[in-house]
C-alpha cells in the first residue's frame, strides 16, 4: 500500500509534540531553539495538511475507512489539538494574536467535526467493540483536544469586546474535559486491572494518560492567571487552585507508573523498540507536563515546583530528539 493511503489520522500528534517542546524551552529561556521549533512545526503542519487533503482526494476508501473505525476515527482530534498549540507557539512566542485566533476558529472547527463523527460512529455502529478492542489510551485524545480550546482561548482573551465570552467557551471546555478525563480514565483503569494486556498492546498512547492530566492542569492555570479579566472567574479562582492541583498531582503519579510499563514491555516481553507515529504521543506529555508545572507554579505560588520543570524539558528534548531522528529514518528507509 503506498505510504500516503497508510499515513496514520493521527500523524499530527508530530505538532502536537514540537510545539509543545517549543513552548517549554521559550519559557525555561532557550528560546532561539523554541524559535527554530516553531518554524519547523508551521511546516510540519502545512505539510500535514497537505498530505491529508491528499489522502482524501487520492484514496477516499481508506480515508473513510480510518474515519469509521472507531479506535482511529478518534485519532483525527490531533489535527484539533495541533492546530491549538501551533496557535498557542504564535502566541507565546511571537505575540500574534491574530494568527493564533484564526487557529483558534479553525481549531474549534476541526474539533466540532471530528468529536460529531467520533461519536455518530461509536454509538450508531452495529458492531460494537469489546472493553478491551475498544479502549486505549488514544481515547483520551478527546480530552486534550477539549482541553486545547481552554489553553489557546486564555491567552486570547486580551481583547476587551470579546473577553467574557472568550473566557466562558474556555472554562466551559475546560469543564467538560475534566469531566470527559473521569469517564475514560475510568474505563481505561478497569481494562488494565481486569483484561489480560498484551505487551504488543500496551502502544505509547497510553502516556495520554498523563498528558491529558498535564493539559487540563495548563488550562486551569491558564484560567486562574485570566481570572481579572471576568469576575465570575475571579470567584471560583480556589475551586480551581484545588482542582488543578489534584490533577498535577495525578499527572505526576503516572510518570513513575507509565515508566514501569514501558520497562516491561521492552525490556521483559522484548518487544523491540522502533519508529512508529504514536511515540509522538510519548514526547506530548514529557512537554506538556514541563509547560503545565511551569505555569501552575506560577498561578498558584508554589515555588516548591521550580525545579521539576528544569529537569524535566530535558527529557521531552531526549524524547523529541530521538522520535524526529527515527521518523527521518522511517522516511529514508521507505525511499
């Protein structure tokens, strides 16, 4: 099968990963590598695009077909969720409001359709998979695809005629992220603990586990540090400090856990370690952890987090580092 029919919905999740490192090290002060990043991923995003408007003219059948399954029609949300942190890197870095507000509209856009078709396709399809065909730590995708409206739409919240309203769609989507988190953490916690698991099963999306925890953690601290800007924010400003602390908190728990698991399926079951796209998925939540504990440090005052962060980045960049190399290689390989 040519490699355009078989590109993954969920390739993506590359941007997701740079920008995300991008932001991270522009915050810790390396910024002209936080720069390059975001040169790199607007090319990586335009070429994504591309490939994908490709895919659909060129090979329609296999288009529909990942679009109707349902354990990759959810995979689509990485297009939602990279457009979100692309406009959060233009933001950020370069200060273009514009630009990220465009990606804002265009984000919600990607995520409206792909979260209707994910759910058009798992409750009117005939066929229904089991617990464990049907639950990976790719369905939490949903999460931080919800959770990436909150994060770009606070730092889009500056301008005066359409703050509240801005700030009402983020906390509304950071709600129902939370929300959607506790329902599949649930159903993800009760595969591991009561179905065999496979080492050949237990992919890198289930670090997704952890970065969908870091991204709601990011958005509320983004929400605390927008509280001037609406005073209904402003009032529940310690229901959020808790909250977010209780999911960076459990972020922080999955780390040592998901490293168990990685041990195990690599170094006890030998499954051999080699490129795949859903590695991109390891390094998302190595950034997005960085970047959550940076600004929940800064929104709450807790100085006793200024070091993690530090330590931390260079583990997304080692991550970064040796996925992009193995991608260039898949690539050559496939020459």
């Amino acid at each position: 099968m040519p490699r355009l029919a078989a590109m993954p919905p969920g390739y993506f999740a590359l941007v997701m990963a740079t920008g995300i490192v991008s932001i991270a090290s522009y915050f810790l002060g390396l910024r002209l590598p936080g720069l390059v990043l975001l040169l790199l991923n607007a090319v990586q995003y335009v070429a994504l695009i591309v490939f994908t408007i490709l895919r659909l003219i060129r090979y329609r059948s296999e288009f529909v077909a990942d679009l109707v399954n349902p354990s990759k029609c959810i995979t689509f949300l990485t297009a939602s969720a990279g457009t979100f942190i692309l406009g959060s890197q233009f933001v950020i870095l370069l200060d273009l409001s514009s630009v990220g507000a465009a990606l804002w509209i265009g984000g919600i856009v990607l995520w409206t359709v792909f979260v209707s078709a994910f759910f058009t396709v798992v409750i009117s399809g005939e066929s229904k998979p089991t617990v464990p065909e049907g639950i990976s730590g790719a369905t939490l995708i949903l999460v931080v695809a919800t959770e990436g409206i909150c994060v770009l739409g606070t730092l889009l919240s500056t301008a005066p005629g359409w703050r509240e309203w801005v700030l009402f769609v983020s906390l509304a989507a950071y709600a129902v992220g939370a929300i959607l988190y506790l329902i599949l953490i649930t159903l993800i916690l009760f595969r591991w603990m009561f179905f065999p698991l496979e080492a050949s099963t237990f992919t890198p999306s289930y670090w997704i586990n952890m970065g969908a925890l870091a991204i709601t953690t990011l958005a509320g601290s983004r929400l605390i540090l927008s509280a001037d800007g609406w005073p209904f924010l402003r009032e529940i400003v310690p229901f959020l400090k808790g909250l977010t602390f209780f999911c960076w908190a459990m972020a922080a728990w999955w780390i040592p856990l998901l490293i168990i698991a990685g041990v195990w399926r690599h170094g006890i079951q030998k499954v051999p370690i080699r490129y795949d796209p859903q590695y991109w998925s390891l390094v998302f939540p190595l950034g997005m952890f960085t970047v959550a504990t940076i600004l929940f440090e800064k929104a709450a005052g807790l100085n006793v987090l200024h070091l993690i962060p530090r330590v931390t980045i260079w583990f997304a960049w080692i991550a970064w580092t040796a996925t992009f190399l193995g991608m260039l290689r898949s690539f050559r390989g496939t020459a």
